[in-house]
C-alpha cells in the first residue's frame, strides 16, 4: 500500500492562513507514521508547491524551509519525472479536458500509474473517478 502526496496539502501544512491547514497536518501525520502505506510525492510537486508558498506568501525563508523539508525528507520517496512519465503525462493532459487537471497533476497520475500507487492525497476532486483520493 502507499499513498502519493500532491501539492495542495504540502502547501497547507506550511500556509497557516490556508483553509485547509489543519486538515493537511493530520493527513501529513497519518502519512508519515505510514497508516496510509509509504508516502510518495515528485519533483515536480515539490517544484509547485515551492513556487506557490513564494508567491502566495512573498516569504522565501518560508517557501525554503518547505524546499528543505521536502527535499530532505527520509520518510517520504521522490519520484522523478522522466521522459516515458513525460510522455503519458502529455497523453493524459491532452485527453483529460473535462476533468480541469493541470500538466502537474498528469505528471502524477503517471506517476502513480507506474508506481503501482493506487491513492492520492489531495483536496483536488478532478482525481475523482481517475485514482482514490484522500482528503
């Protein structure tokens, strides 16, 4: 069993003034005690939700203390994107119009599609229907 990670709970933990911030701490906690099996997450997850927290706070020190946590985090796996991943993601972007998915979250439906991962831990409901998801 194992879960993956998607940016809007990441950024939840680190946005006190996100309506989804207490939430998105228990899920972070649940995850990595792993009652949800092995968390996962991506590069191209951590590069948005770095991106994000900086323009939604204007506060680099905050966006580089999420960029440490999720970079050196051990409990949690960094998947990269690669070139097939890439590929499927396009695939999957292309095709999935009604769904308001962004290429990001492609990239890890791909992911998790290759990984065998079968849930997602995200508070966006255009995964419904694609992959369980988690909020």
């Amino acid at each position: 069993m194992a879960v993956f990670i998607d940016t809007a709970i990441l950024l939840a933990v680190y946005d006190k003034d996100d309506r989804y911030h207490q939430r998105s701490k228990e899920l972070i906690k649940n995850a990595l005690t792993g009652n949800l099996g092995k968390p996962y997450t991506s590069d191209y997850i951590i590069d948005e939700a770095i991106t994000t927290l900086l323009a939604r706070t204007r506060q680099h020190k905050i966006a580089v203390e999420l960029g440490k946590y999720l970079i050196g985090s051990q409990r949690m796996t960094k998947l990269t994107v690669g070139e097939d991943v890439f590929a499927a993601a396009w695939k999957k972007f292309k095709g999935l119009e009604d769904k308001g998915l962004s290429f990001t979250d492609c990239t890890s439906l791909a992911l998790t599609e290759k990984h065998g991962i079968k849930q997602i831990m995200s508070f966006d409901c255009g995964f419904d229907g694609l992959i369980q998801r988690i909020c």
